[in-house]
C-alpha cells in the first residue's frame, strides 16, 4: 500500500523493525469508515493555493575563453561579459497543476555583485551538462534582470513569471552577466542546502457549487453541540467531555505518511518545512499522520527539532498512526512523549 512521500527516499538506515501488515489493514478499515461519516456526497472544491520548490534536472556553466571546455560537474556556476561567461538550468515542471501565478528563480551567491545578472529564456531543453561554450545552446535575447545588489553567501532571485508561459514539461534558462565583474554561485552539485532554486506558486480558483435551497413546510431543528468525551490524561482522571460545535461546512482531510527526517538521515530532501506549509494553506479539519512520522527512529529530540516547528503547527487536530520508524529497537514508540493526540 503507498502513500504520499514527503521526502526523499531514506530507508537505507533502517535500524527498526517493519509494521506489521495488519497494522494498516485496521488503519484502511478505520479510514473507509472515516469517509463515509464524512459526507455522503461529493465534497465542493475551495479555492487553493500552493508553492513548490524545483531544483535543477541540470546546470552548467559555458566560458568563452575556455571554449572547448565543460564543467558540468562542478560546484559553481558563473557569470561575467568578458569573457562571454554564462549558466544553464533545466528544470521539470511536468508535475505542476492548476494555475501558475509566480515564478522565482533563487540562487546561491559565492560572491558579492552590485550589478547582478539577467535571466533569459533556452528554447533547447535537450543540452547535457557537458557542453562547451562552443556546443552551447542559443539564449533568447531579452530576458528579466535579478534583484541587486546582493552580498556573498546570500541568496540572490530574479522573476521569471513572464518566461513561464505555454506548456510545462522541461524549461530551459540561462543567467548572463550584467558587467565585467565574474560572480560565482552555487550549482546543484553543491548541495541541497544551497543548491538553485525554482519556487513555483499556483492557485485552483474552480469555484465551490452554488447550494440549492428547497423550501420546506416542515420546521427543522437547529443543530446543537454535542459533548463528546476525551480519553483520560496519562496516570488516570476522570474524561472532561468538550463540546463539538457543527463545523458549517464540508470536512477537509489531509493525510500523510514518512514526513520528517533527522540529522542522521542520509540521502534524503528533507522538504518538511514546504509540505508543512502546504498543509497549513490547505486549512483541514483534521490531519491523518500515516506512520514513519519522524525519521530515523522517532525520538523526542528528533521530533522538537524537525517535526514540531513543521507539521507540529497543526499538532491539535493531527491523529498520529505508528509507523516502524516511531520505535526504537528496545523502547516503546516515543510518539507518546511527543504527545500528539491519539
């Protein structure tokens, strides 16, 4: 059974045990019943927004007084007029849906610059990351500027909105200098910390269907709230029942599983901080956290580290499945001393 990944895949330290398959059958019954308590009709779909960070599929940088030269593999890119020295990126947007509303290329600086760089479309989205100044794609030739000026170790952007247009797939940019000056930035090969950065922002405005209203001779009463009772806190007491006000419109459910990662996680694109903000603009009513919460073995100092200030913001309406990464190899699942509610 596969569920939604919100990192890269890090399994290969696997110091706990695999769940069970039982485990997630009960967890597929519980959640079919879930469903049909829901509602018996299609939920309206709410306008929405959401923001997603591409890194490059490739990039390199081309120097004309080094025409027959590649550097594809390297840790920097680079900018400058004379020589003619310029960079490629190639990101894949094939996966994006809805409406593309903003769309921000940010760059690691290894160097100051008062000038900057622009940004211009490549039509060719085919070129490897060995090509020389000689095999170099052509570059369009308008294009938007970056903000400037920009200090070393910062991250410098440009709007590329207006480049963005038509199909998605594969699109193609290049970054050429604005003066004499070489700067140098960080390639993907640097790293994820520092490694380029396409921020895509999209809206789905189909709107919600209008209610039909159909008059009625008989009076219908008024919901009111019902107490529903809360387990007893841990060693013993008395359940406090609280009082569940109707919601007034359709629930919205946001599930997931294998969500934050550790620093002892390895090989991994530890992206808890962006789907945490997509959960939190998706505003649910409640958030199914599908086990393997947080990595590698769920520990509370990983937990206040990585998931707290994330997914941890909507920690009062999340209810927690246990994973195999939520044991240690000798200890109970310290899910319960993160205390996220059962």
């Amino acid at each position: 059974m596969a569920y939604p990944r919100t990192t890269a895949d890090h399994r290969a330290a696997r110091p706990c045990p695999r769940r069970s398959a039982g485990r997630w059958i009960l967890l597929a019954i519980i959640l079919t019943g879930l469903s049909l308590a829901i509602s018996a009709t299609p939920l309206p779909r709410r306008a929405t927004a959401a923001t997603i960070s591409l890194t490059p599929v490739a990039d390199t940088y081309v120097d004309g007084g080094r025409s027959n030269s590649s550097f594809g593999t390297g840790t920097k890119l680079r900018t400058d007029i004379s020589p003619d020295v310029r960079s490629y990126l190639r990101f894949d947007l094939s996966g994006i849906g809805g409406t593309i509303t903003n769309v921000t290329l940010r760059v690691w600086a290894n160097s100051a610059s008062a000038s900057g760089y622009q940004v211009r479309p490549v039509s060719d989205t085919s070129w490897s990351e060995s090509i020389t100044y000689t095999s170099a794609p052509q570059v369009g030739s308008s294009g938007v500027g970056s903000l400037a000026p920009f200090a070393a170790g910062s991250w410098t952007q440009a709007d590329l909105t207006s480049l963005v247009t038509g199909a998605r797939g594969l699109r193609s940019f290049a970054m050429v200098g604005e003066s004499t000056q070489a700067i140098s930035y960080a390639s993907r090969e640097s790293g994820v910390t520092t490694a380029p950065q396409l921020i895509v922002t999209t809206s789905d405005e189909t709107p919600s269907p209008t209610p039909t209203v159909t008059p009625s001779s008989t009076p219908t009463a008024t919901p009111t709230p019902t107490a529903t009772p809360t387990l007893p806190p841990p060693g013993g007491g008395t359940p406090v029942p609280t009082a569940t006000p109707p919601l007034g419109h359709d629930p919205i459910v946001i599930a997931a599983g294998d969500i934050a990662c550790s620093a002892r996680s390895t090989g991994a694109a530890c992206d808890e901080g962006a789907t945490s903000d997509l959960l939190v603009d998706g505003n649910p009513d409640a958030v199914l956290a599908l086990g393997d919460i947080q990595y590698e073995c769920g520990e509370l100092s990983d937990f206040m580290a990585n998931y707290d200030p994330t997914w941890g913001r909507v920690k009062s309406i999340t209810r927690p499945v246990v994973g195999n990464h939520e044991y240690t190899t000798s200890q109970n699942p310290t899910n319960s001393c993160y205390n996220l509610p059962a």
